[in-house]
C-alpha cells in the first residue's frame, strides 16, 4: 500500500518531535557527553608517553591513532542509546504508537552523532597537531570523521538495539559492532594517510560515503526489528 501525501507531514512532525526530544534529553545529561571527548583527548595525550615523542614517529602513526581512539570513543556512549527508554517503559510506547520506529531510530542517531561524533570530528585538529600530524591531513582527518562517525552511529544503533535488554551489554554490543566498524576504521585512516603522502584520496572518501548511505538505508531497518526483538525478550 503506498503511503498518502497527508501522511508524510505527520511523519516529519513526529520525526521532528523525536529529534527534539533526544536533543534536549542529551543536553540534560551533559556530563555524560563529556565522556567519550575527555577519553579522546587523554588517551591522545599519552600516546607520545607510551609510544615515542620522536615527530617522524608520531606523525607516521597519527592517522591510525586518531581514528582508533575516534572508534572507541564513540562506542563508549552506544550502550545508553535506547536503555533509557526501554528503563522507562517508554520504548514499549514508541513500539505501539503509529510513527514508523524507521525514523524514531534515525532521531535517536542523529543526536549520538551530533553529540559524539561531530565534537571528537571538530577536535581531532587539536590532538592531530599534538601528534605532529603533518597540515595536508588535517581536512581530510575532520571530512573522513563526520563521514565516518555517522556510519559508525548508524551501526552501533544495531547493536545497541540487540543488546538494550541485557543489564551488561555493553562488552557484547562491542563484541558486535566492532567486526562491522573495521572496514569504516581501514578506509577513514588510509584517506588520511593518503592526504599525508599526497596521494588521491577520493576513492577512499568515496568508500565512506557508500558505507554511510548504505548504513542510512538498513541501519535503522535492522534496528527497529532488534528493539522488537528486545523487547518481547
């Protein structure tokens, strides 16, 4: 059956209104959005103690190091993306309600990603200078993040959603996601490693955007059906 054109406005209204709603809910809990960004910047701040202070070594290792810590960074506040709501009773009610769970989901990643991924994308130029990061990889460090981020955001709403029901997912929610996040994590350092070299690095951009359009598509497919899933467990 096809959808009638007087349908779609309430389902943007009630996107809007999830959009709005897990928005001000992040910003209620702001200490909790610190979280990933204070693990970012000290795990970066001690790499040269524990690996070398040597420039050459460091600016070699940079790439891989910035998007490594970027990955756990942003799987450190996976596990808390539906809890809450399934806590409260309230995913029973967003279940049951008329608004696809399609775009209630896009609302919920939408924020983790604005919250999580874009801040450590936007300070990643800080912690790449620290590890002598050469000036032709920072652009190309903060475009490949966001692209990035948001696949991995998309992602772990999978995982989230399988384990949202368990009291301690958060070992298997990474257990799940991080076969998934490796190929974003191969392709988002080896586009920065290229702009390092100076070699074209459109094919590995190009990759990240296929993996984030992708993921925009089946993610929260997949992730709705694992909150039903959850929640009759």
């Amino acid at each position: 059956m096809k959808s009638s054109p007087a349908a779609i406005p309430g389902v943007f209204s009630g996107f809007l209104a999830s959009l709005r709603r897990d928005w001000l809910i992040a910003i209620r809990h702001g200490a909790d959005l610190l979280n990933p960004l204070v693990f970012f910047l000290i795990v970066i701040t001690l790499i040269p103690l524990g690996i070398s202070p040597e420039k050459k070594v460091l600016a070699m290792l940079a790439p891989g190091i910035l998007w490594v810590m970027a990955l756990l960074a942003t799987m450190l506040s996976l596990d808390g993306l539906f809890r809450s709501d399934f806590e409260d009773g309230t995913l029973e009610q967003i279940l049951i309600s008329p608004q696809p769970v399609y775009f209630v989901v896009l609302a919920k990643v939408l924020v983790h990603w604005l919250t999580t991924g874009v801040p450590i994308a936007l300070l990643s130029p800080l912690l790449g200078l620290m590890l002598s990061l050469p000036g032709q990889g920072y652009l190309p460090l903060v475009f490949s993040l966001l692209l990035g981020t948001a696949a991995m955001s998309l992602i772990g709403a999978v995982g989230a959603a399988l384990t949202v029901s368990l009291r301690k997912g958060g070992l298997l929610l990474s257990l799940v996601v991080m076969p998934l996040y490796i190929p974003v994590l191969i392709f988002g350092a080896s586009a920065v490693q290229s702009a390092v070299g100076s070699n074209p690095l459109a094919m590995q951009l190009a990759v990240l955007g296929a993996m984030l359009a992708l993921a925009l598509v089946l993610a929260p497919l997949a992730a709705a059906g694992a909150l039903r899933i959850s929640s009759n467990s």
